[in-house]
C-alpha cells in the first residue's frame, strides 16, 4: 500500500495527505452526488506537524501518503481543527502509531475529542489567536465557533501564505484533481453552494463575521487549504466572494415552487403557481420531492427570493416527503423569503394549513392563506394559483428592489 498512495505537494515543504471517497452519497442527510474528500495535511517543518487525520476507513491511503514524504515516526505535533469523525476518525490510531509529542485542539475542541475518543486522546488546548512555533515555521490559530461546530478553528501558515479553513470553502467533490483551478468553474460553483446551503447557511452571519476577521487579520493569504475538496491556489476571490453573497442571503429574482403529490392535482397547481411567478419576471424552480431531493431544494433557495410549498393531505397531515424538507429547510434558517402553501386534498385538507405554519416558524413571510382544493383543480382554482404565483412575484421584486435600497443609504 505503501508504494500505491502519494502525498501530493501543494505548497513549499506542505503536502496533501488525505484521502479520496469515491462512494459517500450522503453525509448528514444531504446527497453527495460526487463523492467527496477527507483532507488532511503535513507541515515538513523542523517540529513536523500533521493537520487533521481521515474518515476511519482511510487510515491506512492517509499514513501511506504520509510515509511518501516521511517516516510517520518523525511526526512531533498533531493539530484537530474539528471534531467530527470525518476529520478525527482515524486520530487515535494514528497517534498510536505515531506518537507524537503533542496534540493540539481549540478549547471546545478538545473537550469535544474527550467526549468522542474518551481516554484515548489527550489534547492541549489552544487559544484563539495563539501562535505556534513548529521551528522554522509557525502557525496561528483562529477560533470559529459554530462553523460549524462550537470547536471549529482555522489556522494560517505565516511560510507560503496558507490557510487551512477547515470546513470553510470546501465541498464535497471527490476528485483525482488537488486543486480548484483543475477543475470546471461551474462544478465548483455548484458544489461550493451545495455545500453552503446544506452545512453552513444556519450560521452564515457568522461567515459574514470571519470574512470581516480574515481581512483585518493582516494575513497574507496565497492558498486556502479546506478539509474537503480542492485546495485554492489562484482566483481566491472566487471563493471569498461566494461565501460573501451566500452570507448575506439577499433575496435573488428567483422563486422555488417545492411540493408533493398523490394523484397530480398538487402537481398541476405547482406548475400554474410557477407560470404565473414566470410571468413577473422571476427566474422559477419548481421542484417535485418525487424527482428532488432534500439537499436540491436546499441549494436552490440558496439565491431565491420566494419559496412555495405544496402538499396534498394524507391521513390529516402532510405527505412524509413534503414533511421530510420542511424539517431540514427549518435547520439551515433560510432568511428573507417570501412565500405561501397550497395544495389539493380529498376530505380535509390540513396540509397547506400545516405547512403555513412552519413556514411562518422559518420566518418565511407568508403572503396569503394557505390556497387548498378540493379533488382537481378547475379552471377558477388554476387561475387562482397564477394569480398567487404572481401576487408573490411581485412581492419578491418589490423585497429586492428594499433591500438594494438599504444597500445604497
């Protein structure tokens, strides 16, 4: 195995020594459709350091890339920026095997670690904002609480200029390509904002709060290294203006129409909200769980300004499906989007009224009574949708025309 996985050389005496999923197709609940990485790195310093370790199954791809550059042994120093397993699986069989003078956590996370690994692991704990002295080199360490967990840290290597971001513009995309610049825009595009609408939109005024450290922190930024997907070596604006406009969640000429159906009536009535949303001017999704999932919705109200959620009622409540992306889209706290709920029933109906509910709970501002119908639209209830679907387009230029006018005072 030994002689089958190599580091990869990202900076000057820095290496890639993670690991490639090819398989995952979930993490969390939101549907990885490319894979994704487990990045770890090595600092070839006088005190050589390990940056965070792999998923469990990857140990040995990760200590045979290790053993490219050195022998483990001479590891003196491990740093976990982040708890969860996808990143500190394989810790504790590493630092079995390589017994390294010390091993460094934030605060909160090395309590984390003790929790998970219990008397296997013993961490020190660094401060925010503590430099390190690794010899010749040195790192410094940043606390980002929430980002997305309450141990998350970053750190910066003041020798190259590289920032090891942890989570932060990441994604998960497995690919055989290190870097972002190898890769299709677009596909960086998409997975950079899948993952931040699935990971990080619960905590984007945070991101908006990092952004505004990282720039006064004087760093001198050349690469940003993340513990999934690509490493950014060139066009760092790309990335930092991403996650700055996905931050601030303005509202975007865009309206999703998500909904479940049972015999098609919910369906027609998404589509004829969808036209009538179109006919405003208004860039429209209109997105079936039937063909969706969970983590599509997610990343399409990322830029929207309205969302519209139907379901048809079964046994006095929602479809599961339709419940399913309401409890996930109620997590990640989507702001500043309009909306309302519709949908066609047989002898009740309490599901539109449910889904108003939550998405008044979301904060969603609802703009009319959920609209229900009974059995299959007629030509009066489909031109009723229409004209919802533009009374809410309507809304969503008005809201941006607001908030663009908030931007300019």
């Amino acid at each position: 195995m030994k002689g089958i996985y190599k580091a990869v050389k990202i900076a000057e005496r820095v290496y890639w020594v993670g690991a490639v999923d090819w398989n995952i197709r979930d993490f969390h609940g939101y549907r990885t459709k490319r894979g994704s990485t487990y990045n770890a790195y090595l600092i070839v310093a006088d005190k050589i350091t390990l940056l965070d370790t792999v998923r469990e199954p990857f140990y040995e791809e990760m200590m045979a890339r290790i053993a490219s550059v050195v022998d483990p042994a001479r590891i003196e120093v491990v740093v976990s920026h982040h708890a969860e397993m996808d990143h500190s699986g394989s810790l504790p069989r590493a630092l079995q095997a390589v017994r390294p003078k010390e091993v460094y956590a934030s605060v909160m996370g090395a309590k984390a670690l003790k929790e998970i690994f219990h008397d296997a692991v013993a961490v020190k704990a660094v401060r925010d904002g503590e430099k390190m002295s690794l010899g010749d080199m040195s790192l410094t360490f940043l606390e980002t609480r929430m980002l997305h967990w309450p141990d998350s840290m970053i750190s910066y290597l003041e020798e190259g200029g590289v920032l090891f971001s942890q989570d932060a513009f990441g994604m998960h995309l497995a690919s055989s390509a290190r870097f972002a610049d190898e890769i299709d825009p677009a596909v960086l595009d998409y997975e950079g904002g899948t993952y931040f609408a699935n990971i990080l939109l619960p905590y984007a005024p945070l991101v908006a709060k990092l952004l505004d450290r990282v720039k006064a922190s004087g760093f001198t930024i050349n690469m940003i290294a993340p513990d999934h997907g690509p490493v950014w070596r060139r066009d760092l604006e790309r990335p930092l203006a991403n996650y700055a406009r996905w931050a601030a969640q303005e509202p975007g000429p865009k309206g999703v129409v998500v909904y479940g159906t049972m015999w098609h009536s919910t369906e027609t009535m998404a589509r004829h909200i969808g036209e009538g949303m179109a006919d405003k001017g208004l860039e429209v999704k209109v997105m079936s769980l039937d063909t969706n999932h969970r983590s599509d919705v997610a990343y399409e109200i990322l830029d929207a300004g309205a969302l519209v959620v139907g379901s048809s009622t079964l046994n006095n409540q929602m479809l599961p499906a339709v419940a399913d992306v309401m409890t996930y889209l109620k997590g990640l706290r989507p702001r500043n989007l309009v909306g309302a709920a519709f949908g066609s029933y047989g002898w009740s109906g309490e599901a539109a009224v449910h889904l108003t509910e939550i998405m008044k709970e979301m904060n969603v501002r609802v703009l009319a009574d959920p609209l229900r119908v009974r059995q299959v639209p007629d030509e009066r209830a489909l031109a009723e949708c229409v004209a919802l679907g533009a009374r809410i387009g309507e809304e969503c230029l008005k809201t941006m025309e607001g908030s663009e006018g908030e931007q300019g005072g």
